[in-house]
C-alpha cells in the first residue's frame, strides 16, 4: 500500500501544479470576488454585486468631475448600465474587462477616492455572465466588444458616432452559476437610493422612474426613520471626505448605514468602529458626565460616509473597511473620526440647547432601563454562560461571521462567512431533520421549546429573565449590537401549520422589539420548504404550493402519487439537504419605508382583538381554485 501511495494518488510532482487563467478562476471560486450566489432573494446575493461592479465604475467617473447621470435598465435577467463619464480609451476597451490588473484605478492622481482599487469587478461579471457586452464612447467615435464567459467572441471596429461620451455595459448572468436567478426591484431600488444619497445631484434612471438626492445623507435617514417615532431632529454635519447623520429612535440597539467611497460597508469596519467611540467620547465630554457607552448608543440610528485614498477592504465584496488610515501617510481613522465630532458635534449641540437636552433625556432614560435589570441580567448572563458548554438547543457550525479571517485562505474563509446560517427550529423532530442534513462548516440550528413568548409591550428585561430568548440572544452574540453577529443569516424555520406561523410571528416580534437593526439590515429570513411530494416511477416533484401540485400532476400525467408535508419533522434528513443547499428558498424579513414598527405590533400582537378579527374576515380568500385555474 505505501508503494503505491507513494506512486499514485498521494505523490506530489509537477503534474500536481496546476495554473488557472483569470476567467476559470472567478468561475470556479466566484464566492471569493462577489460573496454568495444566491438566487435574487437576498440583497447581498451574487446578482446585485455584479451591478454593483458596474455601476461603481460609473460613480467613479461622477466623483471624478465626469457625468450627471446613469441610467440602469432591466429586462427579464438582462441589465444594462449607461454612464456619460469620459468613456473607456477605445484602444483599451477588451483589456479593461477581460485582462486582470487592468485598469486606470492604480494612479492614484486618476482616481483618488476611488471605490475599487484591484482591477478585478467588470472582469468578475464578464466571467459570470452568460453574454456581456461593452461599448466605449469617446469624442465622436465608439468600439464595441462581445462576450461569453469571459472568452472574447467579437471585437468591433471603431466607427463613427453622434452618441454622448461614456459606457455603456449590457450583460446577462450565468444561469449555471446563479440557479433560478430573478431580479427583485426593491433590492435595486435599495442600491440605488444609497448611491443617490452619496452622491448628491447625481441623478439615476432605473427602468424609466428618475431618483435623485439633494440632501445626501439627511434625506437617507429621513427615509429610514420616521419623523414621529425620532426623539430630536436629524443632525447633519459635513467636512472635507466625511459627511454624518445622526438621531435617535425609542427602539433598542444601534442602527447604523456605514459608507466607504460610496460603497456600502454592510459589515462594517475601522471607520465605523471609530464613530462609535468618537460619538461616545464626544457626549460624555460634551455633558461632562461619565454615561455608560451603551446608554448613549443605545437607540440611535446614524449614516456615516467617508472617502478614502486606496480604501483596503477585508474582501473583494468590500462589505468591511480595513484601512486604519485616511491617507497613506495622513491621520488614523480614530483620530480623524474624534478631531471632526469633537469639533463638530460639539459646536451642534452648543448651538442647539434644546435638541442637546432632548438628546440627554434619551441617554438617561436608557441608563435607568439598564440599571433596572442589572441584577437579572448578570444571573442570566451567567446560567447562558454554563448553558453554553452543553447547549443542547444549539447545533453550532465551524465559521461565524464573527470570526477573524487567518492570512491564509482569507478570500475563501470570508466567502464561507458570508453563507453562514442559523435556522431556528420548533421542537426535536424539526431540528432533527436539519441537524442531520445540513452543512456542518457554515450552517447552526437552535431548536425552541414549544411557542416562545409574545414579547410585544415588553421590556428587554424579558430577554434575560426569559431563558429561551436569553440562550438565543447568546448562540446569536447580539447582546452587545450587530458588530458581533455570529451568523449572516438567522433563518426562522417552522411548519407551515397555523402552530408554525404562530411561532414564526412570536419570533418576527421578538426581534421587531428588541433587535430591529437585525431585521432592517436584511438579516432575518423565513424558511419556505414544500407542503407537496408529487412523484411517479420516473420523477419526484417537490411543490411548495397548490398551483405548483397542480403543474406537477398535470406534468407527471396519470395518478402520481401526492404526500401532504404537515410538518418540517416528516421530510427526511435526504430530502431536507435540497431544500437547505444551493436552492434554498427564504423569504427576507422586510420593513417597508415608512413603517411603524411600535404601530405594526401593537395592531398584529397587541390586544386589539375586535379589529384584528374584522380585518382577517374581510380579508379571506380561497387560494385552491385560483391555484388550479392557474395551473390550467
């Protein structure tokens, strides 16, 4: 055996080197330059960070002094970006999205504050799209260029033109790659908002309907907040490469919107690290009263944006900053972060006395809630601390988003972060089921007790003295804010029974009340898994409801046999693995613009029972026969 070991499969020689072009390397490792695939029902899935590398390029351009407007356009699964910067050199065109390290990004006199410095995002969508293709307008005359998987398949002569100057990208994403894909409007709307508030007058067309900011970052919390549930006008401060708003809401938590030339720091980073101590130290200094730092952060809701040069991010995706410095050789980020506030801030609330008092009434009310449940707190603490070593409720996984990527593998180990999950699960045959076919590297499971607590009208004094929710609170490391979230995505995974979506609603309350920076940046899901199992000798069809039993038996033809799914807990372990993989569906948990959340549970959780129960008679419908006729 050792011979042929030695000979065989485990010898190590020149055979064994292998050497990747660029375009095989994104397609075979593409979760290490645009994060998770997914199928379009998340944000942060694969499709929007390829228009996302696209139109960073056009904001670019707009930075640069380059262009008022780009337009986007999507047709089914095609996009097209338009900017009206100066275009790419015609000569370059081909080069600049198909050759790696190509680009203009590394002289820093070009583009400064730019959002990518490496060269790699318009190549990465070029190797992941089915067909792309670029043309380049400069000064009368354009060149075109077509793609397949990043393999050239047409390059275009240079020809007259009385269009504008700029660029123009159309590209379809790989179906191979992106399984199921589908565009959701509001994602895109998402991103586009925030370009808009970044980069005041700069306007976007996106399928004909125009956004435009005037306010920058003022207007983005506006948006986000509403102006009856904020406890002082919005402060808005702006400096040379930095821009701040900041208010405060009754809601438990810190609901931050971090910026880095305009890229949208979802995770995070040096520069929001230093806010969050800048701000407490400003405060305390600023009140001359040593305030606990959670009492002053606690309920506040700020967007801070900062340019810049040569930004280094933790990953390709640039969803956290990991610059320490402003400037190669400029000040740290704490400290330029401290010398603005401290100078800033400071001036604000001198001038404005009564939003400075309204502010302090906000810190002191949360240091009375805090010091009202210290005691039940450090007894919770401490039975979730021994309750950790055998916590039967929690199947952990081997990453967490948490985690400090090693030096080696980085790329790889944040693209696995990014997939990290937990689903939380009602009772022992549930949790079975998912515990043995899920993905033991990237995928935990937190099994409930029966229905948890309607916690709506609480005080976060429940969390701790509820022990389910306090076990939850610690397997998901929230105590402390969002920056030390263990798992990128917490899905709710319950039957689809009327017991099920009891529970589901009890656990959306719970993180309504208490953690609702949770649900506002997207992390929240519910599982949908399929009520039917429609099969005959030759194929088995899984339909996740009526109209999809109804295209299944009509596709199966004959008597097929039908099982009803009643509960997550008769799905085998083999089964379940398709529907928690690749293909999983989810449902995120959304607050629409303008929401009242205090408003929304007290009308569906509080007791308000007379008219719950008149808006559900008003509001039956019977789906089954729609179902069929659709089916038909």
């Amino acid at each position: 055996m050792a011979k042929e070991q030695e000979a065989g499969m485990f010898s190590y020689n020149e055979d064994s080197i292998k050497s990747l072009d660029w375009k095989e390397h994104i397609r075979l490792r593409p979760g290490m330059y645009i994060g998770k695939l997914g199928d379009g029902s998340s944000p942060d899935d694969g499709i929007y960070v390829l228009v996302k590398e696209v139109v960073d390029n056009c904001i670019d351009e707009y930075t640069m002094g380059h262009g008022k407007s780009v337009e986007i356009s999507i047709d089914n699964k095609q996009v097209t970006v338009r900017d009206y910067g100066r275009g790419i050199p015609l000569g370059k065109v081909v080069d600049v999205v198909s050759k790696i390290n190509t680009g203009a990004k590394y002289d820093s006199k070009a583009f400064q504050k730019s959002v990518g410095l490496n060269g790699v995002g318009t190549k990465a969508v070029n190797a992941l799209s089915n067909y792309f293709k670029v043309t380049a307008v400069r000064e009368g005359k354009e060149k075109t260029a077509e793609f397949e998987r990043g393999q050239l398949t047409r390059e275009h002569k240079e020809t007259a033109t009385k269009e504008s100057n700029g660029t123009m990208v159309t590209f379809v994403p790989d179906d191979t790659i992106f399984k199921n894909f589908k565009f959701h409007p509001e994602f895109l709307e998402n991103q586009i908002w925030n370009y808009c508030f970044l980069n005041a007058g700069l306007k976007f067309v996106f399928n004909g309907k125009s956004y435009i900011s005037k306010n920058g970052l003022l207007d983005l919390l506006q948006k986000k907040t509403n102006e009856d549930e904020i406890r002082y006008p919005i402060i808005h401060l702006k400096g040379n490469d930095i821009e701040l708003a900041i208010t405060h809401n009754n809601d438990y938590g810190e609901d931050l919107y971090s910026f880095v030339n305009g890229q949208h720091t979802t995770q995070g980073g040096t520069h929001q690290q230093a806010f969050r101590e800048a701000y407490v130290k400003t405060i305390r200094d600023f009140f001359k009263k040593d305030y606990d730092a959670s009492d002053i952060r606690t309920g506040i809701v700020a967007a801070i944006s900062v340019r810049v040069v040569e930004p280094v991010f933790e990953s390709q995706t640039k969803t956290k900053l990991g610059s320490t410095n402003v400037d190669i050789n400029g000040p740290s980020m704490r400290q330029f972060m401290m010398d603005f506030l401290t100078k800033e801030l400071d001036n604000y609330l001198h001038k404005n006395p009564t939003l400075a008092e309204a502010l302090k009434k906000r810190i002191e009310q949360s240091e009375r809630e805090r010091k009202d449940m210290a005691g039940i707190k450090k007894l919770a603490n401490e039975r979730a601390k021994k309750a950790n070593l055998h916590n039967k409720k929690l199947r952990d996984c081997r990453y967490h988003l948490n985690d400090e990527p090693p030096v080696k593998n980085r790329e790889e180990f944040i693209a696995r972060q990014q997939e990290t999950t937990i689903f939380i699960t009602e009772g022992d045959s549930a949790s079975g089921s998912i515990t043995k076919s899920r993905n033991v590297d990237t995928q935990a499971v937190f099994s409930l007790r029966g229905k948890p607590l309607n916690s709506y009208g609480l005080t976060k004094k429940v969390v701790y003295e509820n022990e389910e929710f306090n076990l939850l609170q610690h397997a998901l490391n929230i105590e402390e804010g969002m920056e030390g979230l263990r798992f990128n995505n917490i899905v709710i995974a319950t039957d689809a029974d009327v017991d099920g979506m009891h529970i589901r609603l009890l656990l959306m309350t719970f993180f309504l009340q208490f953690f609702p920076d949770l649900v506002k940046h997207g992390k929240v899901y519910v599982l949908e898994t399929p009520l039917f199992r429609v099969r005959n000798k030759q194929e088995t069809i899984y339909c996740f409801d009526e109209a999809e039993k109804q295209k299944a038996i009509k596709k199966l033809g004959g008597k097929p046999e039908i099982t009803r799914f009643k509960g997550l807990g008769e799905i085998s372990p083999n089964e379940f693995a398709q529907f928690i993989g690749e293909d999983m569906r989810k449902q995120m948990m959304r607050v629409e613009e303008g929401d009242h959340i205090q408003q929304l549970l007290e009308y569906y959780m509080g007791k308000n029972t007379m008219d719950r129960q008149e808006f559900i008679i008003n509001n039956l419908k019977v789906e089954i026969d729609e179902a069929v006729e659709e089916a038909n």
